[in-house]
C-alpha cells in the first residue's frame, strides 16, 4: 500500500534509523549536564550560608572556603568534560550501521566516568587532606553544613581518595570499551556477511 496514509510515517522511522534520534539529543544532554556542573559551586554556596556556615568558628569557615575553591576548580573541570564530549557523541556510529543506539550509550558511559572521577579523586582528597589537617573529627560537621555529608575525613581517606578516582574512571572506561568493542564486531560481521552474501 503506497499511498501518504501509510507511509507519512517513514520519514520519522528513517530519521531514526540514521541514528540522529539518538546522537543529538545526547549532545543536548551533555549541554545541560555541562550547564549544570557550573552551577554547582553556587548550589554549595547557598547551602552553607543557609546552614551558617560564615557563623561557624574560624576554622570550619578557613576550610569551607578551601574546599569551596576546590569544588568551583572541579565544577569548572567538569564543565570542560561534557562540553568538549558533546562534539563527539554526535560521531559515535556512522549513518548505515546497524548499531547506532549502543555507541551513543558507551559514550555516555565513558564521559560520566571520567566526571565522577574527577569529584571523586580531586574533591575527595582535597577534603580529606584539608579538613583532617586543620579540623580533626569536627570535619563530619563541616561535610554536612554545606551539602556534601559522602566527603570523608582521615589519612586513610586522603590516600584512597585518589585511587578510587582513578579506578572509577578506568572501571566505566572499561565497560564503554566492552560495548564498543561489541558493537564494532557486530557491525564488522555484518558488512562482511553482506559483502559475500550473493545476490539472487
């Protein structure tokens, strides 16, 4: 049946099986998350001065304002993660492969990896090292008062910090890698089986 009824949906069906449908919407969504990153040292802010954090002892507000340098560094770096991957993200697949949703979604995965390792290896030390060294066990309250009760305190935490950064960003690299790696093949195997398939 060839008629406008039963075909006005092809376009929409073809846009998406270009994969368009999935790679731009997750270049938009990189924007925002980006957008949102620089939007986190003011959420720490408001919330420290919600909860009087400048009405705290000497201390706690020398601390607060390190760890606040810290967090806009890493807002800023994060910033720079999402939006230099949202570029890429729209070249993830190749109009014509059979699997073009999987790269889209490996990318996504690599980029939130190297994200949460960076807050966790660079802020999570940064308060482990600053609060242990200028505020001892009252570091607990601190973490709380402006938003961030997961930040741990102690040389143990000042040395795991780091390593657990690291091993984030290697452990969702090596999961986006898997589903690349899966994908290529899968395309590759396809290609080849059309080009020796013989045609009738």
């Amino acid at each position: 049946m060839d008629n406008v009824f039963f075909n006005f949906i092809k376009p929409v069906l073809a846009f998406i099986d270009k994969g368009d449908f999935f790679r731009k919407p997750f270049g938009w969504l990189y924007t925002i998350i980006a957008v949102i990153n620089l939007i986190i040292p003011i959420a720490v802010l408001i919330a420290a001065i919600d909860n009087k954090v400048f009405s705290m002892p000497g201390k706690f507000v020398f601390v607060f304002i390190l760890i606040f340098l810290v967090v806009a560094f890493v807002a800023w770096l994060s910033f720079q993660i999402w939006w230099d991957r949202r570029d890429k993200v729209t070249i993830t697949s190749q109009e014509g492969e059979e699997f073009i949703a999987t790269p889209v979604f490996s990318h996504l995965i690599q980029t939130f990896g190297e994200w949460l390792g960076a807050w966790i290896g660079i802020l999570g030390f940064s308060f482990a090292l600053f609060s242990t060294i200028f505020l001892g066990e009252e570091a607990r309250l601190l973490s709380g008062q402006i938003g961030l009760p997961f930040l741990e305190t102690g040389i143990f935490f000042i040395i795991l910090m780091p390593i657990y950064g690291f091993l984030t960003v290697v452990f969702f690299r090596f999961l986006a890698e898997i589903f690349r790696a899966l994908t290529s093949l899968a395309n590759t195997a396809k290609r080849q089986l059309g080009y020796f398939e013989k045609p009738e």
